[in-house]
C-alpha cells in the first residue's frame, strides 16, 4: 500500500501545478495495491482493460431498466443476456490475471507471498476442501473489482471535501507531517485522518444502497415481509438522518473522534453489519488512511474549478464528473 502510494505521489509531483485528475489517480493507486496485495505484480499492463470492465458494467449493466423492473424473475430481458455475455468476458479476464499468478510459481516451504497465496492455502475448517477454480476467481475479482473501486471513490471525496475545507486540510496535514507514515503500525496515531475518512464516508458512503434477502417473514415499520423479499436498507439516507446525526449535511471529521460518543451501530454503515458485513472493511480503511495521511502530507490540494461536484448512484457513489484540482508540495 505504502510503496503504490508513494509512487503516485512521485508522479504527481512532476505536474508542475497544472491541472491534475485526482479522481483518475486515486483510482489508478487503488487499483495498483489491490493487483499487488492479490498478486504481487503491478497492474500496468491490465489496468486499463480492468477500468474498462468497471465502466462498461457500471454505466450500462448495473443499473436496472424498465423491463428488469416489471418483466417476471424468471424472464431474461435484454439486459440480462448482455450480463450473461459480459460475465463470460470478465471470467476470462480473471482466469488470465490468475493464470498470470500461477506462472509465477511458489516454493512449497516459502511464506505467502500475497493474498491469493493465503488463497490458495485455505481449507474450509469442516472439510478440509479448498477452493475451487471458480470460487477462487470470484473471490479474486471482488477483491480487485470492489476493492479497488469503492476505495478510490472513498479517497476522491475525502481529497474534494478537504479541498474545500483548507483549515480541515491543514490540520489534516498537521497530523501527517508529525508521524512517518511509512508502515502500518503509524496508523494509530492517524487519528484525526481516519475521523475525516469516516466523516468522508458519512457523507458520500461509497455503498449507497445495501440489499438483503429475508431469511424469514417479519413486519418491517407495519409493513409485512415476506422470506425471499429483498429489503434495500440506505446508508445514504441513514447517514443524514436528522434524527440521528448533529448538522447531517455538515462537514464535521470531529464527531468521529473523544470526546464525542460513538455513532449508533445501525446509524452508520458504510461497509454494512452483521454476518454479511464487508469482509474487506480493514483492509479498505487502512489503505484510505495511510493514503490520505500521505496525499495532503505532500501536496495542498484546491480545486481548479468551482462548480459543485453532484453524487451520483451508480454502484458507487460516483462523482458526476471529475473536477480538475491544483496541487503545490506542502
């Protein structure tokens, strides 16, 4: 995580205080230390036609149409064929990616080198079996696909909301230039970056709608709930709860930290709760805090550009356009 942000924040010092694509950059590092994390090789030459899947699915096939919403379940629209084709793309892709991996071999007695080693040595604690090919690439491409992704946008907020909020900025700077920040262990002492990670993910939470299944009927605010009804809860909507949250729409890092009291369990959810919970929420907050610390520690970053930037839904919350910012080495 370390060395790809390091590397990102070498590039961007070459920019000359000209117009810089923070959003593309975040997305570029993020997905740089997930290919590293899951494989330990670089993404340069696969990350491209990977940004490429993540678009093509997000502003095409992710989002429901007409007749997704009133054709029966068990009719495929024209949409669900297109999925069914892009799926077998995406499998491809993935079996190459991991196919890459194995070529790189392993010594039998060598400590894992990466995730998918860690990957490939786990056994299902009640029958010993491992992975499967196909189960190992699903979990290969969620990891790289929402991994990546839902961190970036994460980082991309929390660089516009800081941008608009110098003295927030600065403290945030403080912070950094007063701890190493070059191995995880500084990450408790990164109190104050965290409190604007999760103050970011408050409000813009990079999962804005969560679905589940019900395991059984239940009423639901009088409302009944059939087993098998999908409810959507909205972390979005939780989020800026009047009800629930001191000035929701306001910018305030500072909740998040003592003395203040810890927000209610099921009033913030940006990597969901309970048995499904997001089973990479470490590993995503880790890396949005050290990168941030390191981003604003280097570079005061401003926005180029004031008109304001609009959230949009499209499996994440997506920026509606990417605002060009200015950055000058702190």
């Amino acid at each position: 995580m370390i060395a790809a942000t390091d590397e990102t924040i070498a590039k961007l010092a070459v920019s000359g205080g000209g117009p810089v694509d923070l959003r593309e950059a975040m997305q570029r590092m993020t997905l740089e230390i997930a290919g590293r994390t899951m494989f330990s090789f670089g993404m340069d030459r696969h990350g491209a036609e990977l940004r490429d899947f993540v678009m093509e699915y997000g502003t095409t096939l992710a989002r429901p149409n007409f007749l997704d919403l009133v054709l029966p379940l068990s009719w495929p629209s024209p949409q669900d064929f297109a999925r069914v084709r892009f799926r077998k793309r995406w499998t491809q892709f993935v079996a190459m990616l991991m196919a890459e991996r194995r070529a790189a071999g392993k010594s039998e007695d060598a400590p894992a080198r990466d995730l998918f080693d860690l990957m490939g040595a786990a056994r299902d604690p009640e029958t010993g079996a491992a992975f499967t090919d196909e189960q190992l690439g699903d979990e290969v491409a969620t990891m790289i696909l929402a991994g990546h992704e839902t961190t970036a946008t994460a980082l991309f907020w929390s660089l516009y909301l800081l941008a608009l909020d110098q003295a927030t900025q600065d403290q945030l700077a403080a912070e950094a230039k007063g701890c190493s920040v070059n191995d995880v262990s500084d990450i408790e002492r990164l109190k104050f970056t965290r409190a604007v990670i999760d103050e970011t993910m408050r409000l813009y939470p990079p999962v804005f709608l969560i679905a589940r299944a019900a395991a059984a009927p239940d009423i639901i605010a009088g409302m009944p709930v059939k087993k098998n009804n999908v409810v959507l809860i909205s972390p979005w909507l939780l989020h800026r709860h009047e009800k629930l949250w001191r000035d929701p729409n306001t910018f305030i890092p500072s909740r998040f930290m003592a003395p203040e009291p810890a927000p209610d369990r099921f009033a913030y959810l940006p990597f969901g709760v309970g048995a499904r919970v997001c089973i990479g929420a470490h590993f995503a907050l880790v890396e949005a805090t050290l990168a941030l610390a390191k981003m604003i520690g280097a570079f005061r970053v401003e926005l180029l550009d004031k008109e304001p930037v609009m959230p949009v839904g499209v499996v994440t919350t997506q920026p509606n356009r990417s605002p060009m910012f200015r950055i000058s080495p702190r």
